[in-house]
C-alpha cells in the first residue's frame, strides 16, 4: 500500500473522529500570548467548537491519532474486525498539523482521541509525547483535550493531567451488563477507577501548598465523559441515573451523549427504535434540567423514555397541571425552574425585579422568557391563563402533529 499524504490521513483520521462527541472547551484556563512569549491564546470560557467533518466552523482540531484498533467494540466503526481505511499520524505529524493550523487561525486547539495500538500504555505514551512537544518545544497556550485511555499507566496519565486541560474517559455504555456485552475488552471498574484517580488528582493540584509554592496544574477544565445511546436496550432513565452518579462522584464537568450510528455488520447492536439525534437532542436537555432547575431523575423520565415530542421540561409540566398556574409574583424560586420557558437567568432576572414592583405579563418577555411556551403555566398582573391550563388540547398546541405512516 503506497504510503499515505498527510491529507490523506487528515480526512480518515477527522472524519474517524466525529463520532465521539466528548470534546467541549468551556472552563479552559485562560492562556495568553500577546507578551510576545509562547504561541496562541485561549479563551477562557463558553468556547465549544469542534472540526466539524464538512469544514465548518474549525475551532478545535478534533482528531484521532490513530483508527487502527486491537479491541473489537461492536458499536464503533474503529473496531478492529471493521472494515474501514485506516491511517494513523506519527507524534511529529500532528503537532506540525495542530501548530500550523493554530498559526493560520483556523483552531483554537487541539481535541485528541486514538484506537489503541500495541497496548494501552504505548497509545497513551504517544498522545502525552504530543501534547508534551505542543506545550514544550511549540509553546502552544492553545486548548488540549486528551481522551485518556482507562488501562494506562497512573504515571502517563499524571503527565497527561499535566499539559492537557481536559481530560475525558468514556464509560461507553449506560450499564455495565452493556459494556460487558458490546465492549468485552474493556473493564467498567477500570474505567471508574480511572475517573476517581483523575479527580482525586484534580483536587490534590487544587490544594495550597505549605510552601506557597503553585501546585503543578492537573487537567484545569476538568475531565468529561460520554455514553452512547442507542447501541443497546438501556431507557432514558437507566442514561440519566447513571450521568447522576457520574457527576456526584467523579465532579465530571459534562457528560456527553453520542447517538449511536449503526455500523453495515456491527451485528450486536440493536437497530434503531428512536430517531437517534432527536433522542441525544432530548437527553441534553434532561441532563442540563437535573443540574440546573432542580428536577430529579424519576420525575422526568418517569416513563423510562423520554417525550420525544416536546422538551422534557413541558413534558413535566403538562403531566403535572396541578402544579400551576404559577404565580410569578409569589412563587418560591424552585416553583418558578419549573415553568417551560423560563430558563435560569430569566428566574434571577424575574425575583430581582419582584421586589422592587409587580410584574406584569408584558415584563417577563423582556426578561428572557419564552412566553408561547410559559403563558399557560403562570399567573401575572394583568394575565391568568384560566381554562388554559388544564385545556384537553393544551399538549396539541406544542407537540408536532402524528403522521399518517407510509404504507410503502
Ligand atoms: S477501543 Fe475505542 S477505538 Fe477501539 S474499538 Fe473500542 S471504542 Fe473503538
């Protein structure tokens, strides 16, 4: 086989990539080079791009060293039973690709994943080596994310720690009977382990020292984590509880959820019951109601599967009308998380004001509500919903027609 370009590799290897969508660069450390030393900067927060495998909007370079594999998960295209174009980059030729498009602007970093060659600890020994030459020889400030192999050796992913600033260790599958089934290479308790090692160093790094000398900096933006959905029987609910844990036990800073493709003879898998994306879609937003608004697990996805058709938290709201109307001007701050349409800062927007005067239906638009969605569930001066809450129809008004199904 002729050797490859480095283009080439680029487009088996990006395109390898994108179906592992752990890679946010949000709560970086905020890094600057304009003092003339060093090369690039990064943000400081709210950064989330990714090399998108059309081209579009490039902000990290999100690549696999390698897609050659010797572990054999039914669910990845990568396995090493699959027959896809395999490439793999030498250390040299992805810090040259990561410095070279940083210097042209077309990223902000570096988001790195790779199939395990030879073994654990050689895959992980590469991609540290990298990160290592960006930081050292480059002196690239830019964003690294590294997705750190579970069976590696605690010292490769100290120094891992060490020059990233995220790191990510997949849990794959939302149970571990999953894992077992689809992924028999891989080891649930590993990777567990492996997630506390990397908070526990978190931590340590965090710490003041005696001396008042800096402790050396561990994965600053934290570590993350991602689940596919889709690949075996577990429900929405066995997804949630299980992201639940992740975050109280190991201080993940995200949980990301990847639809599962199926893959031509990936034949462990099952096939598809849901729209995939729609149900990622759904989860996201489960996900950001347990963290930020309050809700626990049983009550939005009490079912076991999420409402497909309208977002969780108006699901909720709809089963549970006799909870509202809300009154805007009196509820308790956790009533208020509740109502559809009204995110987190519209609820701080709307208790600053209360105190000072009534709130009018007119006010809460301007605050940032969503008021097709929050009308029938509040109370105003000026406005009550009335029948409007408890209307039959009132589900119709914000869930897509049903289709009549095809016959051919
Ligand atoms: S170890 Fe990673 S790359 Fe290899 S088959 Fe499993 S999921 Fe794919």
């Amino acid at each position: 086989m002729p050797a490859r370009t480095l283009s080439e590799k680029l487009a088996i290897l990006s395109d390898a990539a994108k179906y592992d969508a752990s890679c946010a660069s949000s709560g970086g450390q905020r890094r600057d080079s304009r003092d003339g030393k060093g090369l690039g900067s990064s943000g400081g927060s709210g950064i989330c791009h990714a090399y998108a495998p059309d081209g579009r909007c490039i902000s990290l370079l999100k690549i696999l060293m390698t897609n050659f594999c010797i572990y054999d998960c039914a669910y990845c295209v990568n396995r090493a039973t699959s027959r896809v174009e395999r490439a793999r980059f030498s250390v040299e030729e992805v810090v040259k690709l990561t410095v070279e498009f940083y210097r042209r602007n077309y990223i902000e970093g570096l988001f790195l994943s790779s199939g395990i060659i030879r073994s654990p600890d050689d895959t992980m020994a590469d991609m540290v080596r990298i990160a290592r030459t960006l930081r050292e020889q480059e002196g690239f400030r830019g964003y690294i994310h590294l997705k750190t192999i579970p069976d590696a050796a605690p010292e490769l992913i100290d120094e891992a720690g060490r020059w990233a600033d995220r790191l990510s260790i997949n849990v794959e599958m939302p149970t571990e009977a999953g894992l077992n089934r689809l992924a028999p290479e891989k080891d649930a308790k590993g990777i567990r382990k492996a997630m506390a090692e990397v908070r526990l160093r978190r931590e340590a790094s965090r710490e003041a020292s005696y001396t008042g000398k800096r402790k050396a900096r561990f994965a600053p933006a934290g570590q993350s984590t991602q689940v596919i959905v889709g690949a075996d029987a577990a429900d929405d609910h066995a997804i949630l509880s299980q992201s639940t844990n992740l975050y109280a036990n190991y201080g993940l800073s995200r949980v990301y959820y990847s639809a599962f493709s199926p893959i031509p003879d990936a034949s462990k898998v099952l096939p598809l019951a849901r729209p995939p994306l729609l149900r990622e879609h759904r989860l996201y937003q489960a996900d950001w109601l347990l963290r930020f608004y309050g809700f626990e697990v049983g009550e939005i996805a009490s079912r076991g599967m999420l409402d497909l058709d309208v977002d969780p938290k108006l699901a909720w709201a709809l089963e549970n009308r006799a909870a509202f109307p809300v009154d805007v001007n009196r509820a308790a701050k956790e009533m208020l998380l509740r109502v559809p349409g009204f995110g987190t800062k519209t609820v701080q927007r709307l208790l600053a004001a209360r105190r000072h005067r009534t709130l009018r239906y007119e006010d809460l638009a301007a605050m940032g509500a969503v008021m097709k969605h929050a009308k029938p569930f509040i109370v105003a001066a000026g406005w009550s919903p009335r029948g409007l809450t408890d209307a039959a129809a009132l589900r119709a008004r914000f869930a897509p027609p049903p289709e009549q199904l095809s016959l051919f």
